[in-house]
C-alpha cells in the first residue's frame, strides 16, 4: 500500500486502546513502527533498482518478522519511557505498560504486510521458509475509499469525541477487510469473465488499477504472445484484446540467462514479455516488461521493465538496465479512464 495509509493505520491502531493506557506518544510510536518495514526501500537507495526488487517487501514484510522484532521495540521503548518520566498515581502500572507497549509494536508492524499483500506488487510473506511472492491482487496500491477516506475519518472523529475512537477505528478496520475481500472476490470475477471472452487456453490474471475495484487490467498469457485487455463491472462489454508477441531466439535466451534477468522474472512473478528489436546494425535491444502493470496508451504492454543490447554474436554489451514508461497523465487520458470505468 501507499505509505500514507501505514501511517493513518498505525495511528488509528493507537486509538483502540493502547492511546488511553500509553498516552498521545502511542500515536507516534505506532506511526513510525507501522511505517518501519518499507526502510528496505534503501537497498535500493544504495545499490540501485535491481537490489530494491529483490530487498522491497522482504524479510521486514514477513510474517515471522513481527513476533521477533515487535516484542524488542515494545521493550525498547517501555525501557526509554521509564527513563524519561516516572508514572504518575493512577497511570497503567510499568508491568502493565511493557505489555501494551509490546503488543502495540506487535500488532504494528503485523499490520503493513496484511496491508501489502493484498496488492499485486508482490510481498515475501513466509521469509526466510521462502522468497515466494504472494499477491492477492484485491486493492491498487492507491485507493482512497479502501483506506485513507475511512482512516482519516476515525482519526478526526476519535479526535473529536475521545469516548468513541476505539469503536470507530474498530469498524473502519472491519470496513478495510470486508473491502479487501470483496475486492478479492470482484477479482476473481473479473478473471472469469475475462477466461471466457479470450475463449482459448491461456494463464488469465486481473490486476486492480487505481483509486477504485471496478475496473481491472486482464491479461492472458499464451506461449506465443501476452494479450492485455481491460474490463469494467460496472460499464460491462466485450474486451477488446491487444495483442503482443512473446519474443524467442538465442539472443533473448542470452538475456535471461543472466542473475539480473531471473531476478526481474522472480520480481514480476513470471508476468513478463519478452521483446527483440534489432537495430540495423547487427545488434538487437531484447527488453522484459512486467504485465502487471500498465494502462491504456504508452504503458499498456507494461510500465517498467529491464533491457540490454546484444552483439551479432548474441554477447551482451554492457550489462541489463532498468528502464520506465512515463504514464500518460493528461487531462484525455484520466477522462478516458473514467468513461472506461462508468460509460459515461
């Protein structure tokens, strides 16, 4: 998910209850914690693009991650507060202190892959027993009726009526995962439907795009070619299917024998397509883009992907870079999103 619902989540977290036994310094405590395990996005700050994708949603992502590392902040931070300020009468007792501040941490950093894998992006969730990807392709990474509409909400409302933030943040919550499974569900549905119109053997996935569960990205995948397509629940018709060869020959196989190369089909979940375009001059630029991503228009065969050149002989020049697609962000473009989603 975006990084601002983990930071709205964990602050309404500290609204059920550990707020009124910890103090305001629950919320911020939570906030950083929820927050904590997207810090191995700077494998990629210092190695580049390729260490982001094998580090981002790894062992901080796994499920194992928060009962080892979550009762360590919970004591660390009972220990910094017990040096800071000595209770007051009244205050929860320092036994009762260390286990909220424990299961506040706990149930922190269990939230942000709960969170991710219901995006298509792909998260290590039984690190180290595996590197499996898993994926439930349900929400985009950025939809404001599944989380920051709802969230910010039972922040402001338990902010004005302290009496009622427990049971507001609780129902927004039960709001999340009764939305993420219904989004799973229209999924599976889309998926479906999607089997149908193709109407020939194929691996068919659907993948949410943004800011809404309606209308997804269809793609079915033959051993010859990815047809990407598009479909809408709610402005419903036949898909109109666009189709991309799935590029073959020694200099692709040249490619994808490198570390780099398997690594993107590992991070992609193998929805890759493979492309070689010779240049006239004895050399071919083969480029992988990963299928899950994309949008009518420039990125509609994919929005990021890697790619090399490869000599006559098929020797690669260099080494594989990582390379991106601008979205078409235009005024046209989000008015043709909305009127593929509504007919209107």
């Amino acid at each position: 998910m975006d990084s601002l619902t983990h930071v709205l989540f964990g602050a309404a977290l500290a609204q059920t209850g550990f707020r009124q036994r910890l103090g305001r310094r629950a919320i911020a405590a939570a906030i950083a914690i929820a927050s904590l395990p997207d810090l191995d996005v700077a494998a990629g700050w210092a190695n580049g693009r390729f260490a982001e994708w094998q580090h981002h949603r790894g062992f901080t992502h796994s499920l194992l991650f928060a009962p080892v590392a979550g009762p360590l902040i919970g004591w660390a931070i009972d220990r910094f507060e017990r040096r800071r300020a000595k209770p007051l009468p009244g205050e929860t007792s320092p036994e009762e202190r260390l286990k909220w501040w424990v299961w506040l941490s706990f149930l922190a950093l269990l939230s942000h892959p709960l969170l991710d894998v219901f995006t298509s992006y792909g998260t290590q969730l039984l690190w180290p027993l595996t590197s499996a990807r898993f994926a439930v392709d349900a929400v985009a990474i950025i939809d404001p009726v599944y989380s920051l509409i709802p969230l910010t909400f039972a922040l402001i409302y338990g902010a004005a009526r302290p009496e009622a933030a427990r049971r507001v943040a609780l129902k927004v919550f039960a709001f999340m995962a009764a939305y993420a499974a219904g989004a799973a569900v229209l999924n599976d549905q889309i998926e479906k439907i999607a089997t149908a119109d193709f109407g020939r053997p194929a691996d068919v996935r659907a993948y949410p795009l943004l800011f809404q569960p309606y209308f997804r990205r269809v793609v079915a995948i033959t051993p010859e070619a990815a047809h990407v397509g598009y479909y809408s629940l709610i402005n419903p018709r036949p898909i109109a299917w666009t189709e991309y060869p799935n590029g073959k020959g020694a200099a692709i196989d040249a490619v994808r024998r490198t570390r780099e190369a398997a690594l993107f089909e590992w991070f992609s979940m193998d929805k890759v397509l493979w492309r070689a375009t010779p240049d006239g001059e004895g050399r071919t630029r083969i480029e992988a883009t990963d299928l899950r991503y994309g949008m009518i228009g420039p990125t509609d065969f994919g929005q990021w992907g890697v790619r090399a050149i490869v000599d006559s002989g098929n020797a690669i020049i260099g080494a594989l870079q990582p390379f991106s697609v601008p979205r078409d962000t235009s005024g046209a473009a989000l008015r043709r999103y909305w009127a593929d989603i509504t007919g209107w």
